[in-house]
C-alpha cells in the first residue's frame, strides 16, 4: 500500500489543461468557494480491494500578496487500520488566482511511512518561472501545479473533442516541468461506490516510474456535468492496482444532473 495517498493526489491531477492551448486563462464556471470533495482510496493486489485511506479536497476564498485567491486544499491519510504497514499524512496547498486559475503558491507537505517532504513553490506568471528552495525554474504560459490543475481543468468543455483527440498540458512538480496529455474517449454511464452516473472518460499519458507504468495505463472519469467533479480514477501499479471513488460532497455550483441513481 506504499504511498497511496500521493497516488490519490497524482491520479486526480490527471485532469489538467496545458500551457499553448486555448484554455491559457480560461475562466472559471465550474466551482464555487466552500466546495469539498471526499474520496475513498482502494488497493487491490489479488482482486479484492481493501480500504487503503481517504482524501478531502476543498476551496475558500484568501488573500495572497493583497490579491483576492482561491485557497485550494487537499488532505490524505492512511487508513488507522494500515498505520502500521504504512502511515501517511499528506497536506497539498495551492493559492490560485480567482480570474485566470494560475497558480500563485504551492504547497506539499508530506510524511510518507518516515519519508517526509516539505516543497514551497511560488510562481512569476511575468517572468515564466517558478521559484522553489531549489532555485529558480523557467516555465511555460498558464504551468499549474498538481493541485490547481484539477480546478483549472475542471473547466474544459470536452463537447469541443472527439473520441481519440489528445489534450496537452503542462505541470511543475519536484522542481520539473512535465509535458504530458490526456486522451479523450467519449462518454459512458459508469457505477461507482457513490452512484450512478453519466461520465467524461479519458487517459492521461504518464511518466514511467516507481510506481506507475508508463503510457495510457490509467483511467479517469468525471460527472458529464457543469460541474466536472473527479468520479472514479483507476490504474495498474508496481505491485497491484489502485482505484479511487469520490465518495460525498458539498456546496456544489450546480445541481449534480449527471447522477442517475444512488448505490
């Protein structure tokens, strides 16, 4: 079960825009401040699933350098269950910019079975960089960070693609730029642990890694709705598979008429 709640935060960064798109700037028609989401975290190594942890992720509005901001915050914790195969403890932060989505600060504190990271990023949207405790890092127009790439990508109108179409996007994490994208698939009627729901489909290209295989390995579902809530993320790891439900939320923009029907 090692570091399922960073696979939790990866995953659904998945649904990201990318800088050189028509979506630099886009404005925001999906959330509201007071908005939060609730997760379940779900490892499989023989095909049944056990409950690995849970993430919440919420928005408030801020002040950062005088300007009015969205403050995003995402939270992840083992199961107490697990805590002693593998405890986590992760908090992300973002502070993002209420009119164009970017990101002005990034926070990633995390404690990971004794691993423990702490990343503080602030981001020069003039200068295209991004400074870090490492250094300074040139970055394209409209980089996210891995938590308001969520938000930010919220906002995509997938009725301007077809099935196949790919959807570049750009993210600094770990002082690195990535440009990766996603694959559109069109639309299904997908059951989660939640509900019943009409979904977007797509897969996001990924790095290989420790954890991850690379390539179109993962898939991502979210509410056909205006509001693009993140429904269920599934993926091949290392050693097993993970999957991911939304499991409640509240203070949605908009009435969630992609919902068929309850578990």
């Amino acid at each position: 079960m090692k570091r399922l709640l960073l696979i939790c935060f990866f995953t659904l960064s998945a649904i990201r825009m990318s800088a050189g798109t028509d979506f630099c700037g886009v404005v925001n028609t999906a959330f509201v401040s007071g908005e939060s989401i609730n997760f379940r975290v779900f490892y499989s190594l023989v095909g049944i699933y056990f409950d690995a942890g849970n993430a919440t992720f919420s928005i408030d509005k801020a002040r950062y350098n005088n300007k009015q901001v969205y403050h995003i915050l995402g939270v992840g914790n083992s199961n107490e269950r697990y805590d002693w195969i593998f405890k986590v403890r992760d908090r992300y932060e973002s502070y993002i910019d209420t009119a164009t989505l970017r990101p002005y600060k990034f926070i990633r504190n995390v404690d990971e079975g004794g691993y423990k990271k702490y990343e503080n990023v602030t981001f020069d949207h003039v200068k295209n960089q991004a400074i870090s405790q490492q250094g300074t890092f040139s970055v394209p127009p409209c980089v996210q960070d891995v938590l308001s790439s969520i938000y930010y990508a919220r906002n995509i109108d997938f009725d301007k693609y077809k099935p196949g179409d790919k959807i570049p996007f750009s993210m600094f994490l770990d002082d690195e730029v990535f440009n990766l994208y996603i694959r559109y698939l069109g639309k299904e009627v997908i059951k989660t642990r939640y509900g019943k729901f009409r979904a977007v489909k797509f897969k996001p290209m990924l790095i290989k890694g420790t954890i991850f295989e690379g390539g179109e390995k993962m898939t991502v579902w979210v509410s056909d709705d205006r509001n693009k809530v993140p429904l269920r993320i599934e993926s091949p790891i290392t050693v097993g598979k993970v999957l991911v439900d939304m499991m409640g939320y509240k203070n949605l923009r908009y009435p969630v008429t992609s919902l068929l029907s309850m578990r």
